[in-house]
C-alpha cells in the first residue's frame, strides 16, 4: 500500500459538513469540479477522504481488484474509464471495498447492482448505470496521478462528493479552502437569518441598484 496525506476527523467532518459546492467556490480552482455528469447514485450519500486513483481500460475493471488490495484505508477510489459506461463496480466489489475500509467510489464509467448499492449506503458517484459486465485483463494504472474528466488527481488530494457533485481540492490548498469555505457558510447562514426577518436579497446581496432599472 502507498501512504496518502493522512487528514484528521475534525477536518473531514469540516469538509463534509460545508459540502462540495460551497468548497468549489472557495477553492478559486476551476478545476477542482469534475464533470457534473459523475453524480450520487443515492440521494443523500455524503464523503470526505484522501483520493486514490485508478485508471481502468475501456470495459475492464482488473485495475479495481488491484487497488482494493493496495489502496489505505479511508480512500475514496476515483476512477477513470475515459467516460465508457459499464458495470465496473458492483455488489461484490461494495462488500469487498467495505472489508478493505475503503470510504467511497467516484467513477466516470458505470455500476451496477443499484439496489445493493443503495441498501447498503455505499457512497458511489458514476456517470451512468450499466447491466454491461466488464473483462480482467490490463492494468493501465493503479495509485498514480491522472486527469479525471478534465481534474487533476494526485493521490492523496482531498475529495469532497455530495449530492451537488465531486470536487478535489489538491493538499496544498486544503487548509486555505477549508477556512474560506467556513468564512464563506457563515457568512450564507447570516444572509438567510437576515432573509428570514424581511430582508432582501437585493438588498443584501448589493444589487438594489437594479430595482432602479427594472
């Protein structure tokens, strides 16, 4: 197994409780979405943790069963299939990845085995669901940087997926992104305290301007 960035419960628990939205804003990295289309196969499913990236050949999963033994505990597995949908992931490889403490899949292929999925609150991002089975025959990489729809992925960077979506916020920029990110939920939690008493969001927003033009 290869050492990830080890990030501690309180920080986890910080960046579940801000979410993934309020995290990308904070972040002022572009990048650190990935594509809207890889979302919760669940509503509700909720992760923070270390990424560990695999790279999986189009209709073949054999690079899952390798990380499932070298992956830490705690990691999110994210993998890239290069946007083919099949059943890379399903049932079997859950009760596998929760013997091997491994937190949740984000995947830009597909799954299977919903109702599985879903009964045993697995967190699983996908771009899609697919009956399709997949061969076990190359290994095109296992714990190594990758491009995952367009962002950058380095083992160990901080993934945050929702139901608004995935971002990774790389290492460097977690404790900067966490801090802006509270600034960023309280100030929100006073604007809609200050909603709640009759303000606006014209007014609180400094768009009152545009009540003049309209």
């Amino acid at each position: 197994m290869c050492a990830l960035h080890t990030f501690s419960v309180a920080t986890l628990e910080l960046a579940r409780k801000l979410g993934s939205s309020t995290l990308y804003e904070a972040s002022g990295l572009p990048t650190s979405a990935v594509d809207p289309l890889v979302r919760t196969i669940w509503p509700g499913a909720s992760v923070a943790g270390p990424a560990y990236p695999v790279e999986c050949a189009p209709g073949d999963n054999l690079a899952i069963h390798i990380a499932m033994e070298k992956a830490p505990r705690g990691s999110i597995l994210v993998v890239s299939t290069h946007g083919f949908v099949a059943g890379y992931w399903g049932e079997v490889l859950t009760v596998a990845a929760e013997a091997a403490g491994i937190a949740a899949l984000v995947i830009d292929g597909g799954v299977r085995d919903i109702a599985a999925l879903t009964s045993r609150h697995f967190p699983v991002f996908s771009r899609g669901i697919s009956v399709r089975g997949t061969i076990k025959a190359s290994v095109p990489s296992v714990g190594q940087s990758l491009s995952f729809t367009g962002t950058p992925i380095v083992p160990g960077d901080l993934v945050v997926a929702d139901d608004d979506g995935v971002v990774v916020i790389p290492t460097t920029h977690v404790e900067a992104t966490l801090a802006l990110g509270q600034a960023r939920f309280d100030k929100e939690a006073r604007i809609m305290d200050e909603l709640r008493q009759g303000r606006t969001t014209l007014d609180l927003l400094g768009l009152s301007r545009w009540r003049e033009r309209t």
